[in-house]
C-alpha cells in the first residue's frame, strides 16, 4: 500500500515516469500535480488495468495538498529543462524557487515522506530542500534523495557498447560517485564488473569518463532546443522509486546509488568524507535504503589514481553548488 506522488507531472520526464510507476503493482495510489495538464493526465493513465488509483491536481483550492496527502514516496522532476548552451547551473535561478515552495508543500503535509530529487541543479536543489525542512525543525537527511541514477544507467550502457555488448547494460554495473553535473560525476570505471578490456589505453579511459560525464549534452545537442534527457531519466528515476518502494513495502534493505546528505549516516558520512578528504555535507554513493530510509552510507572503496584525481576536481565545483544550494534565500515571486 504506497501512494507515490510526481511534482512536475505534466511535464517531459513526469509524464513518463508517472507512466512507469502507474505499473509498479506496489503503487496502490499515485498522485500528479503540476501547474498544467495533470487532470488530462491522470485521466489518461487511470485507464490502464494496474492497482494504482491515479488522480491529478493543479494549484487551485490548494492542489497540491491533495496531491500529497497521505504520500509515502514524492519524487520531483518540476521546473525547467537544459537547452543548448545553457549548463544545470544556469537552471538554478527558475528551478531553486520551484523546488523551495514544493518543499514547503511536502514538509507541511507529507512531512515523513521520502523525497526524491531530479530538478537540476540537484547537486543544489538537494540542500534547497533540506534547508527548507531544518527552518521548520522536520529535516531527517535519511529520507532525501538526490536521483543520480541516470549516470549510472548511463555508464552500464557506455561499459556496455565498449564491450560490444548491448544485451550486457542490464548486468554491467559501474559505481558513479560525487555529483550529478559535468566534473563532479565520477564514474569508478576501474570496479566496472565487466572489465574494460586490456587495451583500454588513458586516452580511451578519459574519453570514456568524459562521455559518462557529459552523456547528457549529447541529448541537449540532438534535441536542438527542445529539452534534456526526459524517457532516458524516466526510466532511471523509476528505477530508483521502485527501489524506494520495494524497501518500503517489504521492509527489505537495498542498495542504490543517490545523492545524499552525509548525517544520514553519522558513521558512514564521516568514514566517506575521511575518503575524500573534505568536509562534505553531500555527496553522491551507494547507500543502503531500508524501510525508514538510509541505513548506510557505504565507502567508495579501492580507488585508482586517475579516479582520485578525478574526486579532486570535483570536490571544488560541487562544495560551490553545495553552498549555492544551502544559502538560498526565496524572493517571492
Ligand atoms: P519539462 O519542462 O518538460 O517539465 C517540467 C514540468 O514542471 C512542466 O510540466 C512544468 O509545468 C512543471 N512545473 C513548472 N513549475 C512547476 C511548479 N511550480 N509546480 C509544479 N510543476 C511545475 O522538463 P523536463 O524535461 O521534464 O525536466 C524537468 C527537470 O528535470 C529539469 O530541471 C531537468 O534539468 C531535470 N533533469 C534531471 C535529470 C537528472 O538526472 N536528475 C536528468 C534530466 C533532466
């Protein structure tokens, strides 16, 4: 019995998603709210013969209370996309308002839920969110979750074609580590488990990097104008919330790669920032979700010189976006 709920609905990744969790037989109520489209929506996936119960609200006679009354799962694709030439930085100045007020929605009426992050910049947004939780004494940093799953999608299928494999992206695992922009996604292609093979030279492996880094310019480029990665990120954001549920439901632990805050393991969180060798507040590893949220926040592990040089450059920009993050002040529109 889990009502999950889409903030951002209507739009290219919302529409999709709320498509793939309509078939999770887990899903017993999905709620869809968005500033447009989401009774036409709703409408359209109640049809489909699974258990969820699908209704949609707009922002009138308050919307989006009734969307997330009683939600056990929020994920949050609202705001806008990527065009060409413009950098999930650039996102921030519209998307951290909208994040901010959804978060002051869910914190005053689903404030247990598990919140689930795709908004860009989620290295930023992350901590818009927990910011806005602290303000109202509700923050529990083991139930928010930044949605790095694409990366990591991203860098079974890049492994994979290497490979020369495709039918092997569904086993090829590779862990992505630090955050979800450009430098600060860090793909440990060393622990792949499908090695590269033997002739994988430096010049290889870093163009190999750079492409799971960069992976999602190419759809900016390829879309010209008309959006970022929107059935891509669907299929990986459901990935993610069906883990969420699985763990929820049947009070089983797994283990997922996200984007979390650091206190959501005191032990954990203190072990990985001695692996970094910073004071990070958040920071993108795998972690093992339980029916109350993170049980653990894991180690990144056996790492090689390229890819502690890599965490190098990340740390920088992402203690930037961090920071950019946890000082943003709303301006009402
Ligand atoms: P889109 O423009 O197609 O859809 C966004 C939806 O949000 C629209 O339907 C819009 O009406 C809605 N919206 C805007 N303001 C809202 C508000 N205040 N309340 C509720 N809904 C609101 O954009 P798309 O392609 O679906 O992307 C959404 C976000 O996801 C972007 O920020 C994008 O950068 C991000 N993204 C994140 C990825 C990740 O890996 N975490 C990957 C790809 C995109």
């Amino acid at each position: 019995m889990v009502k999950a709920v889409v903030l951002g609905a209507a739009g290219g990744i919302g529409q999709p998603l709320a498509l793939l969790l309509k078939t999770n037989p887990l899903v017993t109520e999905l709620g869809l709210y968005d500033i447009v489209n989401t009774p036409g929506v709703a409408a359209d996936l109640s049809h489909i013969a699974t258990p969820a119960k699908v209704e949609g609200y707009l922002p009138p006679d308050s919307g989006l209370a009734k969307t997330l009354k009683g939600a056990d799962v929020v994920i949050i694709p609202a705001g806008v996309p990527r065009k060409p030439g413009v950098t999930r930085d650039d996102l921030f100045k519209i998307n951290a308002g909208i994040v901010h007020d959804l978060a002051q929605g869910i914190a005053a009426t689903a404030p247990d839920a598990f919140v689930l992050v795709i908004s860009n910049p989620v290295n930023s947004t992350v901590p818009i969110v927990a910011e806005v939780y602290k303000k109202l004494g509700k923050f529990n940093p083991k139930r928010l979750f930044g949605v790095t799953t694409l990366d990591v999608v991203r860098a079974s299928t890049f492994v994979a074609e290497t490979l020369g494999d495709l039918s092997k992206s569904t086993e090829v695992v590779v862990p992505v580590v630090g955050g979800h922009s450009g430098v600060t996604i860090v793909p440990l292609l060393s622990r792949s488990s499908h090695p590269l093979p033997t002739a994988f030279d430096t010049e290889k492996l870093e163009a190999l990097t750079k492409r799971i880094q960069f992976g999602g310019d190419e759809v900016v480029k390829a879309k010209d104008g008309n959006g970022s990665a929107t059935l891509s990120m669907a299929y990986a954001g459901a990935e993610f919330a069906n883990k969420i549920i699985k763990a929820l439901s049947g009070g089983e632990s797994l283990i997922a790669p996200s984007y979390v805050h650091l206190d959501a393991d005191k032990e954990g969180g203190a072990a990985l920032k001695k692996e970094i060798g910073k004071e990070l507040d958040y920071f993108s590893t795998n972690v093992q979700i339980g029916p109350d949220g993170v049980e653990k926040i894991l180690p990144l592990g056996k790492l090689t010189d390229y890819e502690r040089q890599l965490i190098g450059s990340a740390v920088p920009e992402l203690t930037a976006n961090i920071e950019k993050g946890a000082t943003f002040q709303r301006t009402p529109a």
